[in-house]
C-alpha cells in the first residue's frame, strides 16, 4: 500500500483493492520515508523500527523521572523491562501499524501530562492532534481520546467556563481525521472499516489463544 502510494497516488494494496480494513496513516508514514530516502521500505524498515523503539525507550525514561521519589535504580529497573519486553522485541522486528501506535500513546500521556500541569491549550492542542493520529493508525486508537475526554471531565481544577471549551477543543480535534479516513473508506468501499468476519470464536477459545501468546512471550513452560 505504501508503494502504491508512490508509485500510482492511491492508497490501494498489491490486488489494487483500496486499503479500507486498516487506517490510511502507517502506509503514508512508510510511502513518506521511502520518499525522502529514496529507499525501498524493507530496506529502511529495520532502521526505522529500531528509531521508533529508541524514542519509545527515550521517552519513557523521561515518564518515569517526572514521578516523585524514582530512584535511579527503580528507573533502570522499568526501562529493562521496556527493552527486553517480547512483546514489544516481537512488535518492533515487524511492520507493523503498533510501531508508531505505540509512539503515538506514550506521545499523548505526555502531552497530557503537560496540559494537567499547566493548562496550556498548546498542550491540550498537542494532545489531540496525536489522539487523531492514533485513531488513525490503529483504528483502537479512538480509546486514546475517549480516555483523554474521560480525564478532562473528571478534572474539577478548572472553572467550568475553561472546562467545557476545553473539552469542546478536545472532542472537536480527536476525531477529526478518523471521520476524514471513515469518509473516504465509504467514497472508495461503501463501508467504514471494510467488510469483516463474524465473531465466532468463544470466550474460552479466546482465553486460549490469550494465554498461548503469553505462553510464547514469557517463560512460563
């Protein structure tokens, strides 16, 4: 998909299908660096997800120094679990949507973190514009503002006059682009996330494979 943005300017897959079952912003992040290197995508991917894995590492040191009382070695304690984690090993070898997804969330508690502080609408502003672009990068990512929405009612800081706009800038900006993405997704596809599967898998197969992934992530044999 990302290649075809380049090479024939649509967002289609290799069957020239449009790409409508996955949000429209990981294929235009991937066409974007291929763009400025030059470069194909499998040849820069590795880079690209050791970056992304190195920021997400950098910026979670930064979390972990804003909390009171972190010793240094309670630090290096939860940073090693970040960098030997399986699951984001496993994440951060494929290419795949989480890479950035990830990113964007730690992004977001830190941009939220900030508006809590200070109350800035810069910060608030920032907030939403990464909450938008989560939701479109993984379509899960429309939790990301609900949450943000749900802290930003729960605040009782704030006069109720700054409260409301500031919930209204919030829950204008969020998602304003997962609409845009919907939108297009019904112009190409008459469908807002494309067709897909019944849910037919039973609670206990699904707490089955839950528990295989744990089980090839953690030495639990």
């Amino acid at each position: 998909a990302a290649e075809n943005i380049l090479s024939k300017g649509k967002l289609v897959d290799f069957i020239n299908t449009p790409v409508v079952v996955f949000p429209a912003f990981y294929p235009l992040f991937l066409s974007s660096i291929q763009f400025l290197t030059g470069l194909k995508i499998l040849s820069f991917a590795p880079y690209a997800n050791a970056l992304l894995f190195a920021i997400v590492i950098i910026l979670s040191g930064y979390i972990i120094e804003q909390f009171s009382n972190a010793s240094r070695l309670y630090k290096i304690a939860l940073l090693s679990c970040i960098v030997l984690s399986p699951a984001l090993l496993e994440v951060y070898s494929l290419l795949l949507s989480e890479t950035v997804f990830i990113l964007l969330l730690v992004l977001f508690m830190i941009a939220l973190n900030s508006y809590f502080k200070n109350y800035s609408r810069k910060s608030l502003l920032t907030a939403a514009i990464i909450a938008s672009l989560a939701a479109i990068t993984r379509y899960a990512g429309i939790t990301i503002f609900i949450a943000g929405g749900i802290c930003l009612v729960l605040n009782m800081k704030l006069p109720k006059r700054q409260k409301i706009k500031d919930i209204l800038l919030f829950t204008f900006i969020c998602p304003s682009l997962l609409i845009i993405n919907l939108i297009r997704n019904n112009i190409v596809s008459n469908t807002n996330t494309g067709i897909r599967e019944k849910s037919l898998v039973s609670l206990h197969n699904n707490m089955h494979d839950a528990g295989a992934v744990f089980n090839d992530w953690l030495p639990f044999r």
